[in-house]
C-alpha cells in the first residue's frame, strides 16, 4: 500500500505530497516554503493545474501558476496607500513583495511565494492525506509595517479519494480588527484536450462592473454564462459566487473537474485569457479593491476571533 503523504524536491524547492487512495488517483504536491502554494495536482499522472512559466518563476517574480494563495488581497487595488478599518496601509514601503500590474497596481498580496510557513501537519487518512501549514504575519515586521494588522493564517489541505479541499483560517492576534480579502487563483485545465473544447459550465448571475484599470466601479449586472465549449471565448470578469457548494465544471472526453465555493468566498473571478491554457475560477473573500472601498462586503474580524473559508475541486471520470 503505497504511503498517503511524502516529501520530494519541485524545481529545487522542498515540497510536501499528499496522495489519495487508487479510487481517486488524485497526487497534489504543495510548498510551503514558497507561500503554500498547491503547485501541482494530478489525476491519473496527467497534470491538471495550469503550470505557465513554472515554480522558480513563481518564486523569482511572483508569476503565479498552480493554486496559488493571494493575501492580503486577492487581484489588484487602486492605490499604494489607503486606510481600512482605521490603519494605515503603505505598500510604497522599501523591501516589500509587492507585484504589480501592466498599469503599476499593486496585485495579488504580499505572501506570494513567501517564506515563513511552519508545517502543523501532514498525516495520512483512511484515504488520502492532510497537510496543514500556518504564517503568522505579525512576525514579519515588514509586512506588519505596511499592513498593521496582526493575524495568523492557516491553511489546511485535504486529499480524499477524487477531491482536494483547501480549507482557510485566519485569526486576529492583536488588539485591532483585521480585514478580510483574501483568495486563491487556481489555473485549471484538461490534459489532452484542445482548450476550444473544454466545456465550460459557470453557474453566475451578477456581474461586477469593472473600470480600464480592471477595478469594480460599483455597478453591477445580471448576467449568465451559457454551458458549452470554451471554444475561442476569454474572460477576466469578476462576479457574485453562487450559493455555497454550487458546482463550477471544466469537462472533456474523459474527466470532469468541479470547483465549490464551500464557504466564506460570496466573490470570483473567472480569467480565461487566450493566451492561457487554463482557466481561473478564483474564490475570492471580498470583491477586487474592497479593502479601498471598505464597504459593507467588506468582513472585519475582531479581536481573538477567526474567519474561515474553502473551496474544493473534485475530479469524475467519465
């Protein structure tokens, strides 16, 4: 019976497994030294997870692939300097991590490909494995620097039969409430078919509106994206998340991969460039830009409490 969890090097970086049992055939490969990010998951051998430029390049310039962890914001904001809750954000700070935009906006966090996560976890199960890593932010004084909110985050991934679930805390450790908008950027994709015919099935119906610059003006619309091949279709829309546990799907000849917002993510983004072969359905906490726009979407944990969240994919063969 072959072990359930397992360590391997990926591109030279330390990597942890986690495999389950022969009914699934589901292998996903995580790295917590390069800011947890799930850079591998595969089916029957076959990759499903967008790999772009790799996992150095990820580590080198924050060029995201795989199921990367965006936070403390998920996407782009409108300005290096704003005021959430009441505290002073400065991302024009020296030495910090910050990404930006063809536009010069700061996207997709600070704790892209970051070090500092210590494993709490990696055990096997009945029938697959769990990893559990945490990032206590306030032990990074450059990143408390610029965003004054001391909190611990962890994450927690669960590999069972044909599912993976990446679940997500974060607890507030300090004296103030900390905001929440994080999320994740899994690229998703068909091993062996054309991207024209992956069938594409996103069950929204209200559309963001967003400006030149990619950010939410505040204006919302009804919307609806028909199932059928992606053909030569591309998206970079963000929208309001179905309820809980609906099933997003990319299907082909042979398997059918289903994503659910399982709790704690009301947003997405779907992003099919061109380009890309992969499609993005993002769970997002918050819209693009809330912690700017600080309304009512916008989730503030107090002090000593925890926000929770996860998402799922799950893979059917056919």
């Amino acid at each position: 019976m072959p072990a359930m969890v397992g360590e391997r090097s990926e591109e030279g970086f330390a990597a942890l497994t986690l495999e389950s049992d022969a009914r699934g055939g589901l292998a996903a490969v995580f790295v917590p030294e390069a800011g947890m990010i799930c850079c591998s998951l595969r089916h029957r051998g076959e990759e499903l997870l967008g790999q772009r430029s790799g996992l150095r390049a990820y580590v080198d310039r924050a060029a995201t692939m795989g199921i990367p962890f965006l936070h403390p914001w998920a996407n782009r904001l409108g300005a290096d300097r704003f005021s959430p809750a009441g505290r002073e954000v400065d991302l024009t700070l020296p030495g910090l991590p910050v990404k930006r935009d063809g536009a010069g906006l700061p996207i997709h966090g600070l704790l892209a490909a970051a070090p500092g996560w210590r494993v709490e976890r990696h055990v096997e199960l009945d029938a697959g494995g769990a990893l559990a890593a945490s990032f206590d932010f306030a032990a990074h004084p450059h990143l408390l620097e610029a965003f004054p909110f001391p909190h611990r985050v962890e994450i927690e991934a669960t590999l069972l039969e044909g599912s993976l679930e990446i679940a997500t805390s974060v607890t507030a450790t300090g004296e103030v409430a900390v905001p929440i908008a994080f999320g994740f950027h899994p690229y998703l994709r068909l091993p062996g078919v054309s991207r024209a015919d992956w069938v594409l099935e996103a069950p929204v119906h209200e559309r963001l509106l967003l400006d030149e610059r990619g950010l939410p003006t505040g204006a919302r619309e009804p919307t609806a994206i028909e199932p059928g091949p992606l053909g030569e279709r591309t998206y970079d829309d963000a929208f309001r998340a179905p309820p809980p546990g609906t099933a997003f799907a990319l299907s082909g000849p042979d398997r059918r991969l289903e994503l659910r917002l399982d709790r704690g993510y009301p947003f997405t983004q779907i992003y099919a460039p061109a380009d890309t072969d992969a499609v993005a359905i993002e769970p997002m906490t918050a819209p693009t830009n809330a912690l700017l726009t600080a309304g009512p979407e916008l989730t503030l944990v107090p002090p000593g409490e925890t926000f929770a969240a996860a998402f799922s994919i799950q893979v059917f063969e056919r």
